[in-house]
C-alpha cells in the first residue's frame, strides 16, 4: 500500500507511506524557497522508484504553492538534472 505524497509541514518534510515504512524528504522553507535537504527510502525499496515519485508528489506541490527549490540533497538535484520540465522551479540554475 502506498499513500498520496503529503507535506508534513510541523516536521518540515514531504511524506509517502509504503508497506516497508515512510519515504521522506527534509526541506528548509525561507524566503519562498524551498531548499531540499535530505531524502530517505526504506532500504527494502531502494532502486524501486518509490524516491522519485515521493520528489514528483513534492515538486508537484512547491509548484502549486508558487515557491522555488533549493535542491540541496543529492537525489533532487539528480531527479531535477533528469527531468527538466522542473528547472522552472530551481532558485537558481543548475550548475
């Protein structure tokens, strides 16, 4: 089973609730920039695409808020790098 991606704003993360346990991404919100910080999978699915779909879902919501990503942690920047109909919401270029 596996949920809908929410934003958890009171822990400052998106969520997705699977079988195996929570998929999360950290953010730091300042200034109508949301900086992405860190994201977790559970180990037993690793490599399953349960991350990206938990950074579409938080994209997808930053975008409908009118807000721009800082894509601090690794896996953002590398989903972002691959899908660039998201560079629109970058705070600053790729680089």
């Amino acid at each position: 089973m596996m949920t809908e991606v929410r934003n958890n704003e009171d822990e400052t993360r998106y969520e997705l609730e699977t079988d195996a346990g929570l998929a999360l991404a950290a953010y730091a919100p300042k200034n109508g920039i949301v900086s992405f910080t860190h994201t977790e999978v559970p180990q037993a699915l690793e490599g399953q695409g349960i991350g990206s779909r938990l950074i579409k879902g938080a994209l997808d919501d930053v975008r409908s808020r009118g807000l721009k990503v800082r894509p601090l942690c690794s896996f953002v920047r590398s989903y972002m790098e691959r899908h660039p109909e998201t560079h629109d919401l970058l705070a600053e270029p790729l680089g």
